[in-house]
C-alpha cells in the first residue's frame, strides 16, 4: 500500500477519500435529479476550480470516475483522472474505475493504469455497473488490485444518483447490499477495502463486516454527519476508531458542508484527527506505521 509522492500528511488539515472528477459539461437527466436529491453544493465541476478548492483548504483528495453507461452521465476517462492527479501531485491521489463487465479488456486497462505507476487503487459502483460484489465476473479485477495490495472502494447503500426519476433510472438497490463484500474480503483477505457512505438501509451490516474484518474499512461520504444513525457515531467512537475515513462525495457534498456539520455531531475530539486523516494516511501509504488494529480498554462501546 506504500505511495510515493510529494503529499506532505503534516501540512495537510484532511484527507477526503471520495471525490468524483465529472465532465464538466451540460448536466444529464441523472445529473439533475441527483442535484434535486442532494441539494445544489455550489461545487464547480471544472477540475481547475477543483484543485484550487481543494488546496485552499489544504485537503488532499482521492480523485476518480465511474466507469459505467447505466445512468447516461458523461463519462471521463481514467487517463483524464491519472492527468489530473499528476497536475496536482500535492493533493490528488488517482483511482481507476472499470465496469467488471468489461470482462478482459477491463482487467488489461487495469494492469496498464498500475503499471503506469500513477493509479493508487479502485473504484466500483456496484448499483449502477450492474453487479454483484461476490459475482465472479468480477474477480478477475480483484486479483489485480490484491497483487499490488491497493485498496477497492465500493459503494454501498442507497443510491443517490437515479433517485426520484422513472424506474429510479434503471438502478437496482440490490447492488449496495454491503453484505456480499464480506465474501470478497475472505476471498481477497490482503485487498484493502473501503465500503463507501453510510450504508443505509443496511449500516448495521456495514459495521459488522468492517468489525470482523481487518483489511475493511467505512468512509462516511454522501451524507451530512448530521444524518448518520447513533450505532455509526458509537462505532466510529470506538471499536471502529481507526476504520472511519473522512469523504465528502465532491461535488455532490462538499467538505465545506461536512466539516461543519461534523464538527456538531458527537464525535470525541481524540477520534476526529483519526477520521479526519490519519486512519486514510497509513491506509493510503502516505504514512508509515500503524500498528495493531485490535480494540483496548478505551474502545469499549459503553
């Protein structure tokens, strides 16, 4: 999981690990109805405004697309997502994204994009690229990213993208059932993987998989902290300290919005600089050390 580059961790106040690049042209069907679902963020699609948002705020950013034609969104290239983390080495961090549908042509891209040296991992929107994490189908792209020991971020949950259009635009929810995941985490048990939002309607599952397994972790992208349930907060306070990872799901949320209401949900002020950016600078390699992940006295849950 190791990364080198010029991202200096101490000068840096976060690190968000769900950013989306987006084309930055006229807005989909889907593209509205998502900004109908969460609110108009303000945020600039353009990546320039991107990065200068970003550096501004001095948080470094997992950056990537979604590979997929479901939804009828405007796709960007993972080589568009490679540039624009090596224009802006100082605060993006690439991952690819491929449709397991792909099948061998996907898993040829991914070993090309590694190979390059500048994509650090994964991303798999499971509800919208029509499958199932356990599916074998997509394995053979596991097998990629376990070799290089890179993390995959799945998404879990509800979607937001095809809420309230006709047919919830051809999304199957079924995809973000996070409980087929823990099948990919015994069968890749050296794969990092990072289950995406609050995985409602199923965040008790979500915990129990993160809980039992010590390669997986939760980031908290896609809604406002002042929407996460109790069992999350409690958690995230203590078995799960060091298994949370700040995201904001850019440019549907923005961090402006989740850091301030972060800062007004219950979170112990010792367990907000691990959410914040270290449990996601030594996942991401950006740090070194760690140590033992296993709960102590002061993890209890009561």
């Amino acid at each position: 999981m190791s990364r080198s580059g010029p991202i200096d961790v101490d000068s840096i106040a976060a690190i968000d690990v769900h950013v989306h690049i987006e084309h930055s042209g006229d807005e989909s069907a889907a593209d509205q109805a998502a900004k109908k679902y969460f609110g108009d963020s303000g945020a600039s699609r353009n990546q320039h405004a991107l990065a200068d948002y970003y550096r501004s705020r001095k948080i470094a950013c997992v950056v990537f697309t979604v590979d997929e034609t479901l939804s009828g969104r405007p796709q960007v290239s993972n080589e568009s997502v490679a540039e624009f983390a090596a224009e802006n080495p100082d605060i993006a961090i690439a991952f690819a994204s491929i449709n397991p549908h792909r099948g061998a042509e996907g898993v040829e891209e991914a070993r090309r994009l590694l190979a390059s040296g500048r994509i650090h991992g994964l991303k798999l929107h499971p509800p919208i690229q029509e499958f199932s994490p356990n599916d074998r189908i997509a394995y053979p792209l596991y097998e990629v990213f376990a070799e290089a020991r890179l993390p995959v971020i799945f998404h879990t949950g509800h979607s937001g993208i095809g809420t309230g259009m006709r047919g919830g635009g051809g999304i199957r929810l079924k995809y973000g059932n996070p409980i087929p995941i823990d099948d990919v985490a015994v069968d890749f048990p050296d794969m990092p993987i990072i289950m995406a939002h609050p995985s409602f309607p199923w965040q008790d599952e979500a915990i129990s998989i993160c809980l039992h397994k010590p390669q997986v972790f939760i980031d908290l992208s896609g809604w406002s902290p002042k929407y996460f349930s109790p069992t999350l907060v409690q958690y995230a306070n203590t078995l799960l300290k060091h298994k949370v990872l700040f995201g904001s799901d850019y440019p549907l949320i923005t961090p402006d919005r989740w850091l301030s209401d972060f800062q007004k949900i219950g979170i112990r002020d010792e367990v907000r600089p691990l959410i914040l950016k270290e449990n996601a600078a030594l996942l991401l390699g950006l740090r070194k050390g760690g140590g033992s992940m296993a709960p102590d006295e002061s993890d209890r849950l009561f």
